[in-house]
C-alpha cells in the first residue's frame, strides 16, 4: 500500500495524459497491453490502444488492477519481452519519445524506481 501511495505522489491524473500514441506507433516500440478483465469499459480501451500502437494485447482475470500478480501474467510477459523485436524504429520518433521522458524529470518529480 505504501509503494503504491509513493507512486502516485506528485502524479497526474488520468484524464491530463496526452501520451504520443503516433510516436510510439511510429517509433515501432514493442507494446504489450495488458488488463485485468474486471471493467469492460478499460478492456476496450486497452484494446484500441493495442490496436493503435500495433501491440499485442493480453487479458488476465484474477488480480484485479494489479495485473503483474495475476496467474500467467508472468509467463506472457516473458514470451513477450524474449520475442519481441523492435523493427527499424524511426530514429526521429525515438528522440522526440526520449526528449519527452527527460523533460518530465524536475527536482521536484525525479525519475527513479520505486522498490
């Protein structure tokens, strides 16, 4: 609960994303969408963003919003990430993508991991 209380400190909400779906369809990143299954209106979504950047798309019931922790979650995501191979990325694409990740750091929201 903790960890999850960091994470969101100092976050966006939801509805102020504006992520750049032409740039990572564009950057030919490998995309694995996944969802728990438990809201049809988020299982849509999931699929027309799965759709949009080219990605493949994964449902796994049993875990609620924490997808990571339901059964064969695990399994899929390592299938996914030994086969996937980016594709000729569009160098232009992966710059901007790079320069908008380096911009959202700040002193005030630094980008690390949290354990």
């Amino acid at each position: 609960m903790v960890t999850g209380v960091h994470r969101a400190h100092g976050a966006r909400l939801l509805s102020q994303a504006r992520p750049r779906l032409d740039l990572i369809r564009r950057a030919r990143i490998p995309v694995l969408v996944a969802s728990g299954g438990h809201a049809a209106a988020h299982e849509r979504i999931c699929d027309a963003l799965a759709i949009t950047l080219g990605g493949e798309r994964t449902v796994h019931v049993g875990a609620g919003h924490f997808v990571a922790a339901a059964p064969g979650f695990t399994d899929r995501l390592d299938t996914f990430l030994r086969t996937s191979e980016s594709q000729d990325p569009d160098p232009d694409a992966l710059q901007t993508i790079t320069l908008g990740v380096v911009a959202l750091a700040s002193p005030h929201h630094s980008l690390q991991a949290v354990p």
